[in-house]
C-alpha cells in the first residue's frame, strides 16, 4: 500500500514537471505554416518557397528566423515573444548572422559588406530568402554578379576555388559510399563538413589573394582525408581480391568433385 502511494506520488510530481517542459513542434506544424498555406498571393508564396527550400530540409522554419511563438495563434506575432518580423535591407546580414556567423564577419570586413549601407549586395540578394537553396559554386555566375558590377574578378575567384569544390564533392561522394558497405565514417563526414563550411566562409571576404592562400590550407587537410579514404578503398579492393580468389577456389573444388563423380559412376 505504502509503495503505491509513493509511486503515485512520484508519477504526479513528473507530470506536473512535464507541462513546464518547452513543446517541440515539428516545422509543418507551427501555426506560421498553418496560417500562410490558407493565405493568397504574396502572403502564401514564402510557405511555398520554404518548403522546397534547404531551411526545410534541415528543420529550420518561420519562427527561428522571424521569432515569435510558433505554438500559439494569438501570440505567434507577438514582440513579447520574440517575433522580429522582417529585417530592413541592411539588417538581413546580422538577421542572417544569428546562425552564419562567420559567414557574416567575413561579409562585413568584405567589400560587399562594406558597401551595404549605400545599398551594397547582401545575404538575399545573392541567395534568395524563403526559397533558398544549398550554396555552390553555381551561385557565382555572370548573370548574378553584373546586376552589380563587372564578373572579371568574380570569374578569377570561381577559378580558384573550383578544383578545391570538386575535391569536397567526390570526398563526400566517396565518404557516402564507403557508408553504404558498412563503413563507420560518421567522424570523417563530420571533419568534410566542417571543411566545407569554413571553405565557404572564405568566400564571403571576396579577396582572391586571401581565398587562394587559404586554399592551399584546405587543400592539405582534404589531401589527409583523400588519404584515408584511399586507405578504406584500398580495403574493399583486398576483399574482393580475397573474395573472387575464395570464389574461384570453391568453383575449381566443385569442378574436381564433379571430374572425380563422373569417374566414378564411369567405373561402375
């Protein structure tokens, strides 16, 4: 009797601390989404765009860039919880910064960033706001780059991060693959993802002579994974080598068996 009292006690004092815990809602669910999919026009169009968007894919939604309370229809618009609405023009870089922040240092110390407050080109202009996508080096291309200016320099910048963008591809390909037979390569995924970012980063500080030093830091610890990745495939390759020799065996064991029976029933 004594102990079922004391569990009674305890479940009530768990559930009274579970209403305290904070709600986690998914990103379809937040009363934004609700609200802006039955709207019209401009006011639907940003759901639309997020959805297919790398903010989606990655669980970011309306709430952790524009705040306010994503649980709460009364309240989703409220400053006093923390709804920011929409940034001016030149605040999207510190709005963008809350997560990229390094991506925002280098920005501001870059000539766009420096150029922001006489209408310079920031975060969106370049990479879309609800709609945006995951960054590449397709994202430096002419058509962007002379809304502004010239793509002389932007076309000596794409150039010289180009072989480096195509090391961290076939790594993360191979990283995959490798993945798929069985391999644990959760630390090197890890260590080539924060490879790209940081080499991503770089870019933002639109010097070509800093990117191209830099670039051969980057350079070097791709070489190290590249070496590692070699080392597992090199791996795989002996396996199979012992694999198709183990095979080859047993099929040259079964050839004699079936020589040695024939023989035998000749015999007969």
């Amino acid at each position: 009797m004594r102990w079922s009292i004391a569990i009674r006690r305890v479940l009530s004092v768990v559930g009274f601390a579970l209403l305290f815990l904070p709600v986690q809602v998914s990103a379809e669910e937040t009363v934004c989404i609700q609200c802006h999919s039955g709207q019209e026009g401009r006011l639907k169009a940003p759901v639309e765009q997020w959805r297919n968007s790398v903010h989606a894919a990655n669980g970011i939604s309306c709430n952790d860039c524009h705040g306010g309370d994503p649980t709460d229809f009364t309240m989703a618009m409220s400053p006093d919880r923390g709804f920011v609405g929409v940034p001016e023009y030149d605040e999207v870089p510190e709005f963008c910064g809350h997560c990229h922040l390094g991506v925002k240092e280098d920005y501001l110390g870059s000539a766009h960033g420096k150029a922001l407050e006489s209408g310079g080109p920031q975060c969106v202009l370049c990479h879309g706001s609800h709609g945006i996508q995951l960054a590449s080096i397709k994202l430096i291309n002419k058509e962007s780059c002379t809304r502004c200016h010239g793509y002389e320099r932007a076309i000596k910048v794409k150039q010289a991060i180009s072989s480096t963008e195509a090391t961290l591809t076939s790594l993360e390909e191979s990283v995959a693959s490798l993945h798929r037979l069985g391999f644990d390569m959760k630390r090197m995924k890890e260590n080539l993802f924060a490879q790209r970012n940081a080499f991503r980063q770089i870019f933002h500080t639109v010097e070509l002579d800093k990117i191209k030093r830099q670039k051969v830091k980057f350079d070097k610890e791709l070489a190290v994974i590249q070496g590692q990745v070699n080392t597992y495939e090199a791996e795989i390759s002996q396996r199979k080598l012992v694999g198709g020799g183990v095979a080859l065996l047993l099929l040259l064991g079964g050839g004699i068996a079936l020589l040695i029976r024939r023989s035998y029933h000749k015999e007969e």
